[in-house]
C-alpha cells in the first residue's frame, strides 16, 4: 500500500495549473526571455539578506510594481530627470524594455550575490557617466549629479515603501520603516546620491526640500501618456496593469498628482484599493 506521503506528493493541488499560469505571466512580464532572463535566486550573501527589510519589501510582485509606476511619476517632475528620459532613452519603442532594466537591477541589488549587486551597481554608474545634455531653458544636466540621484533614489525608496504598507504590510512599524531607508542608503550611496537619507524622517524632508525645483510641462504629459500605457495588450494581463496605474496615481502626495493633472475621485478610491489588494493576495497565493 503506497506512503500517504507519497500519494500526497503524487497527486497535483487542482488549482495548480492556475497558480502556474499566473506565475508565468507574471515572470514573463519581469524577465525579457529573448535575453534569457529569469527570476534571481534569492542569495544569502548578498548586501542584505534573509532578515533585511528590503527582502520582505522587495518582494511583493503588486506592491512592486504600484511603487514603481508611482516613483516614475514622480521622478520625472523633475526636469534634469525628465531631461535624461526624453534626450537618451527609448522611451517611445521600449518603455516596457526600460521598466524590466529597472526591475532587474532591484532584484539583484535585493537578492543576488554581493558581486552580482556590485556589478549590476557599476554597470548603472557608467550608463549615468555617459548621460547628460541642456534643458530646453539652457541649463546643464548630468545624470551623474548627487543630488539628482538622490531625488531619484529617495522617490524610489519612499514609493516603493508606501506602497508595502498600503498592500502588504499596514501595520510595520516606525523602526523597520527606518531601518529600510537605512539598507537602501547603502545602494543610493554607491551610486553616487548625496544626501541620501537613513531614515523615514530625513527621506520626507528630502521630498519637501525638492519640490521646489519640479515641473509639468508638454514633455512631462508625453512621457507620463508612454509610462501609463500597458505593456502587455493580452487579455489577463492588461487589466491587471491599468489596476496597477491607477493604483500608482491614487498613491501618490496630492501635489504630485496635481503637477500631473490626475484625476483621484475620493468615491472610487474604497473600491480601487479593495480591487488591488485582491491582486495582490491572488500573487501572493499564485507564488506560494
């Protein structure tokens, strides 16, 4: 008579095939397999490990992904920001492309080795050397600024710690929300941002002190149309990333979504966040 564990391990869950497929979708939407990418493993030795906090927010594919949209949007009020999108990146043909570089590059700095993050780190530092150019009213950009990075690395780190809360995590506390911006420092600070915050506190500031200097202008609305578009137009995944849009806009500051002209009705926010949540919970199960 066979093993009962046996004949458990033997017989497939029947919601398998479905976990699977969602799985799938959602790994090809991260991982351009034309380049033979796929998911990093997540290694011990790397900048942070099991216990760090990033690991626990990196690792929400929902939370991920409305963070990320939603620091994009954000980046780009800036305009040496912006600047460095519409002079050097191809925007227009491959923003999809330019979105999976982005994912990639978090994933490995989460959960690679030490040399895969270091790599992945130097290999951002020379791509950031080699841009730069003039705004439309003369001013100089380079990429390679610290205090640009450090708009863009604190936009980043912020979003993506909001979103967490919102869909993953609404009760984490003052200290491991401190100690996130604290890990993060470490990649904000080897990419050359100054200042870099190291806790909740000193990244609000750094976003209060740089509103000063963003904009919305014909460029920003051009970019923000390319950014908001879905990637993919397949019938399960589109929905699902104009979700994840809207879920951005609703989780930026209010003054961020007015320098867009975004629209935030105050009625349809209880069901957008239900909606994303729902999501998120379906991810989270479709990985388990």
């Amino acid at each position: 008579m066979p093993h009962i564990a046996a004949m458990a391990r033997a017989t497939p869950h029947p919601a398998q095939p479905i976990k699977d497929a969602i799985a799938a979708r959602v790994v090809a939407l991260f991982n351009d397999r034309a380049r033979g990418e796929a998911p990093v493993p997540r290694r011990p030795d790397g900048l942070f490990g099991p216990r760090s906090v990033a690991w626990r927010v990196h690792g929400d594919v929902t939370s991920m992904m409305v963070g990320g949209i939603s620091s994009l949007l954000l980046q780009m009020l800036h305009p040496a920001v912006l600047a460095g999108v519409w002079d050097h990146s191809s925007f227009r043909t491959d923003l999809h492309g330019r979105l999976r570089r982005t994912a990639r590059f978090i994933a490995l700095t989460t959960y690679g080795g030490q040399e895969e993050a270091l790599s992945a780190i130097r290999r951002v530092r020379a791509i950031h050397e080699r841009v730069g150019g003039t705004l439309p009213d003369g001013t100089p950009y380079r990429a390679n600024d610290p205090m640009l990075l450090a708009w863009v690395h604190v936009t980043e780190a912020t979003s993506f710690l909001a979103a967490w809360r919102r869909y993953g995590e609404p009760g984490m506390g003052r200290a491991d929300r401190d100690r996130y911006f604290a890990e993060m420092a470490e990649i904000g600070e080897r990419l050359g941002a100054d200042p870099v915050p190291r806790d909740a506190a000193a990244a609000a500031r750094l976003i209060t002190e740089g509103r000063g200097a963003l904009r919305s202008d014909a460029r920003t609305r051009e970019v923000r149309r390319f950014l908001l578009q879905p990637a993919s137009r397949a019938p399960l995944t589109a929905p699902l990333q104009a979700l994840g849009n809207q879920a951005a806009i609703d989780l930026l500051p209010d003054w961020a979504r007015h320098m867009h002209g975004l629209a935030n009705p105050a009625l349809g926010r209880p069901l957008l966040r239900a909606g994303t949540r729902g999501l998120a919970e379906t991810l989270r199960w479709a990985f388990r």
